[in-house]
C-alpha cells in the first residue's frame, strides 16, 4: 500500500479519554488534519473509542476533510484493523 510520502500506512486516533462532547477547537484541529494532502483519502483513519453519541460528528469532520474514517469500538480492535490493512497480522500470546 502506497502512503504518498507520509510513511504512515493507517492512522489510529484514540478518542476514548474524552469527556463529553469534543470542543470546537478538537473539531477544528481534527478537520484540519483530516483535510490535509497527505492524509485525505489517501490513508486510511481508525477512531477509537467513539461514543455512539458523538458518532455523527466525527463522520462530518472525516466528510469536510474529504476522506473517509472507520470508527472502531476499541484501541486494541482499531489496532488490529489498522495492522491488516497494512497487510500485517497480530498474533496474540495465551
């Protein structure tokens, strides 16, 4: 998979530590990065630990920077799908 010059195959964002609703400035920031050439549409973005509450904000957000974001329940789950992506897999210890 190609990552046009970032290095970055996928993107994780953990978003569980966040109380109540994002901040404008959050919002702001993230679009920001999210519209950047780099990222937009051309890696693929993992939120963690979305509330389903705050769900419709983060998908605008992805929509204003012109790529797409998967919002994944866990860290450890948005890992595992970011790993795949970039065609590596995780094996777990018992």
């Amino acid at each position: 998979p190609s990552s046009r010059g970032t290095g970055a195959r996928a993107v994780i964002l953990d978003l569980a530590g966040l109380a109540g609703s994002p901040d404008r400035a959050l919002l702001e920031s993230c679009d920001r990065f999210l519209a950047h050439r780099k990222i937009a549409g051309s890696i693929p973005v993992f939120l963690a630990g979305v509330d389903a509450e705050h769900r419709p904000l983060w998908q605008d957000a992805s929509a204003r920077g012109g790529g797409t974001v998967s919002i994944i329940p866990s860290f450890e789950r948005a890992l595992e799908e970011a790993l795949e992506h970039s065609e590596y897999r995780l094996v777990r210890r018992r």
